[in-house]
C-alpha cells in the first residue's frame, strides 16, 4: 500500500502515534514526539513490513474508522471476504490517578472478533536508530521485551506469544488485549486493566471536551481540531510541536523536508490563541510556564524560533540514511537548522500570549510584577529588532530582510505591554510602551508602503522589496488596522490578485531557495478566508470554508500544503497551523448560538 496521509492521531500528550486507514501503527516516537521513530513505516518507503504495527486480517477487503465521539480513541473495522470482521480499538492512556495525571510512554490496542470465524496475523516490527536496526527481542510467558536503542519496550498481552514472535496466523475466538509501553512487569489483571484504562481515558476526554466553547455551526469539525491540537503539547513541559512527523514533503519531490517535531514559538502562539478562544486554559497555562523558561534562560538575549519540546536550544540538522522517506521522497530529517535563524517576530509572539496571564482571572497563576519586569526584556529585543533584517516568518534559508510582518509582531510587543503596564498601574511604563509601539508604527507606515499610481499600492512583505505575501493579511488580526483601512483593503486586494489560486492561497509566489512554490499553504487559505468575511464577502468564505473542510483527512484533519490542481494533502501532519485556521475561521463564519431554536 502507497503511504499517503490518510492518518489518524492517537496520544496523551507525553507520545503519539498515527494509524492509517488499514489500522496499522505507521509513525511513533519514543520517548517523546521528537524522539527515535520506533514505528516509521510512513517514511520507509517500499519497505511496509519493518517499523510498523498491524493486524492483518486473513481474507480482508475492507477497513472502516471512526473516532469514539469527543476522544482521540479510535475503531478500527477489518473485514474479510467470508463475513468474518474484527475491530481494533487503540488508544493511549490519560487519566488522572493518584492526584497526577497518568500518561505513560505507552499504547493500548484491543482486538475483538465481531463476525464469523476471523484469523490474524500480529505483525509487530519496531525499528530504532532512525530505521537502521531492527529491535533485539527477549520474552516471557506474557510479555515480549524489544530494545530500541537505549529504551526498552515491553509487550504485555493475552495473545499467544509464539503466534506473535513468528507472525503466524491463529484464530481470533475471544478479546485479545496489547499494551506496549514501559519495561516494568504489567500489574493487576491484564484484560480489567486494559478496559478500565481505556474507559478512563474515553471519560478524561469527553469530560475535557464538555468544557469547550464551541461555535454552533461546525461543532464536530471544531472539536476534533481541538482534541488534537491538545495532543500536540508535550505536557510534562508545555511545549506545543508544530506536527507530529517529519519530512512529508511540501510538495513531491521537492525536498523541502523538514522536521516539524519542535515547539516554534510562532506556531505555538498561534495554536494557543485558538483554543484560548475555546476556553482551553489548561494548555495555555501549560504553555506560559514553558514560556517563562525560555524566557529566563534567554536573560534578556536573543530568542530562537525553535526549541526542543524540553526547551534544549540546539537542534542540529541531519539525515537518516535508513529511511528511503515519504514514498521514496527523501531526505528524512532529524533536528531543524532553522534554530540557527534570526527571526524577529517571535518576540511578538512571546508577549501576546504572555500578557493575558497578568489579566484572565481565570488563571490558576495570576502573572506579576517580576513576571512583568521578565517580559519587557522580551520587549526591549522587540523595538530594538523591528527594523532590522531576518529570515522571516517563512524562514529563508538564503536571505534576510526587513520583514513587514517581524515589524508589526514588534509594533504588537510593545501594544500588548503597554496594555499589561495599564492593567498593573505603571502609567510611566505604560507611556514608555506606548511611545515605542508609535514609533514602529510609523516605520511600518514609511518602509512598508508601496506607492502603485492607480491601484492605490499596498503593504510590501519586506521593506526593502514591493513583492508580497500572506502574512499581510495578519495586519488585521493583530490589531495593526481595522478591516475597513483603505490601506488594508487595497493590500487585500493585491494579496489576492498575486497569491489566489482558485479557492486556495499560496504563502508567497516569489521563487525561494527551493524554487518557486508548487502547493498552497492550508493556513494562508484560512487566512484568506477571514479577509473575505471582513471585507464583508462572507458568502464566498464560507464557500471557501466548506471547500477546505472537504479536504480533509477521514480523521477530519489536515496537513500544511494542499496541492491547488488535484486537490492532494502535501506537507507535515497533522499540522497545527491549519488546525488553528479551521476553529478560527469557525468561530468567525458561524451562526451564533442565539439563532438556535
């Protein structure tokens, strides 16, 4: 079977995995996301039989999923052509225990025979050093131990362990049970233990859903976003990863590969504003924590765009030579170069979500004065960077320039402090703030403009050049212009005359490092969405909306780029950027709940 991105995320925010649409686990890290991919079929090209857990169901003809309803638990249907069917339940445990929260390194599957006389065959190869070792095996009665490089796995199941270690086939005649996660003996009684896990875990989400608030219109769509947005943070530090793979190309062979399971500060602002507006404060708690940490560490120096989900500021970029990559697309890459760049938006991004911890009652930690005294060095960069060049928010690998929108991210900054020093009292601070963000503002207002005779000009993506991209359109939502500024407007329009392609938008169309780009970028089309509903189109958005929500995966998700001629998902997944364009552009676009009847 072709590896495509028809994908569907379990986890418990400590690991991951994703199964595809024959159930088998085709992607998984341990010990964290960004961690050794001990399951990596979707990145070995040809080779489907090593790096991959499945179930093959003797005779099958066809496979159906679906979700539990509000839970990241997935059902998974074989059937085969005598009538005989099977169902593979997966999951990976979260529940609180003990006054902690319990989310092992560990995955639960069950199997259950639902029709006729089924026979399987387990297929259970992990793999370690990035696809170059097949895991060394020892075993028990019950158990079987697989060494993953400097981790163990342990293999606790009812199943027949021979059956497994040979992959031989065997009738399924009662519920078979899996866990797969530490190398500690399993306790209690196995198939009570797996149930009662698993009926936790169903009842942890569904009651963390039931605190979601949700637009009326597109609920289930919006909630799936959420739950797996939520799987995306690494909660034992608050880091939130951009996706939860590496390496699927942006476009087919065209080697922009890159590994996407890191915490961007960009990203992450973006992911924590969406579920903010959900209600979702746990993670943006979390998160601010996992701030404040980067923030100390930096001591008022630079910050990087990137870091570890642990915080840990080097990332070096390499290949690895084992894994043949996405349908033979490689390189496969480890670690992220783009830590090395200068990226000033990322100061903006770090003071927006910041600054609500020092207003929201709601928050268990109520932010400070010394917190506030922490977050103007943060600021400090910010109007010391605004205008001076970077790689932008696009991360150019080969060149730097003034970037409109690195500037209005500062111009945020110092807007968004001198909000926090008026809500603490510091009028003279407050002044100081506001004095600097005026001061960008005008630069921008200088810089930026692009003079075009009768169309009126527009905003240009850097300072130094007239070209354009997507980011213009941020302008608004980060409170730089209201909708109806004429200025933004005729941007709009320039915007969308360049970088329109039918019903999608690509990020830039100037040729980069790689080229010139060959697919859309999901999150500039949302953004294109939330132009048109403000330039008071709001018909054609939502057209728009419903023509993105039919891209997406069975899982109901989708990846960074989508191919504008054949419709085709490209790019990391499930790719938290355009799950943030999806509850945005929902709360926006819906009918409010007051219409209900």
């Amino acid at each position: 079977m072709t590896p495509d991105l028809e994908l569907w995320p379990i986890g418990n925010c400590q690991v991951s995995a994703l199964i595809d649409r024959e159930g088998a686990i085709a992607w998984s890290c341990v010990p964290r996301v960004d961690g050794d991919p001990v399951f990596c079929s979707l990145l070995n090209g040809e080779q489907r039989d090593a790096g991959i857990w499945r179930f093959e169901l003797v005779g099958q003809v066809s496979a159906r999923q679906e979700y539990i309803r509000n839970t990241p638990i997935l059902v998974t249907r074989l059937e085969a052509e005598d009538g005989s069917a099977v169902e593979v339940l997966d999951f990976c445990p979260r529940y609180e225990h003990k006054g902690r929260m319990y989310r092992p390194v560990a995955i639960g599957r069950i199997v259950r025979p639902v029709a006729g006389n089924p026979r399987i065959r387990v297929v259970l190869r992990p793999l370690h050093g990035y696809g170059a070792h097949v895991a060394d095996t020892t075993h028990g009665t019950n158990h079987i131990r697989y060494l993953v490089g400097p981790e163990t796995l342990r293999l606790s199941t009812d199943a027949p362990i021979g059956y497994i270690l040979e992959q031989r086939v065997f009738r399924v005649e009662d519920d078979l049970h899996f866990f797969l996660g530490p190398d500690e003996p399993f306790t209690g009684n196995l198939r009570e233990e797996i149930r009662r896990m698993e009926q936790a875990t169903r009842k942890y989400w569904q009651n963390w859903v039931r605190s979601l608030a949700t637009p009326f219109e597109w609920q289930e769509e919006v909630i799936r976003c959420a739950i797996t947005l939520k799987l995306c943070q690494h909660e034992e530090t608050g880091a939130i990863v951009a996706a939860l793979t590496t390496s699927i190309p942006e476009a087919p062979h065209s080697e922009r590969n890159w590994d996407y399971r890191y915490c961007w500060i960009r990203d992450s602002y973006y992911t924590v504003q969406a579920l903010n507006r959900l209600g979702a404060l746990d993670v943006l708690e979390k998160y601010l924590a996992y701030l404040r940490n980067i923030v100390d560490n930096a001591k008022g120096g630079q910050i990087q765009p990137l870091y570890s989900v642990m915080g840990e500021s080097e990332l070096d970029e390499t290949t690895a030579a084992w894994l043949a990559g996405y349908r033979g697309m490689g390189p496969v890459r480890r670690g992220n170069a783009a830590y090395k760049q200068i990226q000033h938006d990322c100061y903006g991004q770090i003071v927006l979500p910041t600054v609500q911890g020092f207003i929201d009652r709601r928050l268990l930690r109520i932010a400070d004065e010394r917190d506030f005294e922490s977050l103007e060095q943060v600021g400090e960069m910010a109007f010391a960077m605004h205008d001076q060049p970077d790689a932008g928010l696009w991360e150019f690998r080969t060149r730097q320039e003034v970037h409109t929108y690195s500037a209005v991210m500062s111009w945020a900054a110092c807007d968004r402090l001198a909000m926090a020093a008026d809500w603490l009292g510091k009028d003279e601070r407050a002044a100081l703030w506001r004095s600097r963000a005026d001061t960008i503002r005008a630069t921008i207002e200088a810089e930026a403009w692009v003079e075009n005779g009768e169309e009126g000009g527009h905003y240009g993506a850097s300072f130094e050049s007239d070209y354009l991209d997507a980011s213009l359109l941020q302008m608004v939502e980060l409170r730089f212009l209201a909708p109806d500024n004429p200025r933004f407007l005729s941007t709009f329009s320039a915007v969308e005359k360049q970088l329109r392609r039918g019903d999608f938008m690509l990020r830039y169309a100037a040729e980069d490092d790689f080229g010139a780009p060959e697919t859309a970028f999901n999150v500039c089309t949302f953004w294109l969405i939330e132009a048109l509903h403000l330039a008071g189109r709001s018909e054609e958005a939502r057209r728009l909306f419903c023509t993105m929500l039919s891209h997406t995966t069975r899982s109901g998700l989708l990846s960074e780029d989508l191919d504008y001629n054949n419709g085709e998902l490209w790019g990391n997944f499930p790719q938290t950027y355009s799950l943030v364009g999806v509850i945005n552009c929902a709360g926006l676009l819906s009918k409010p709940w007051s219409e209900v009847r």
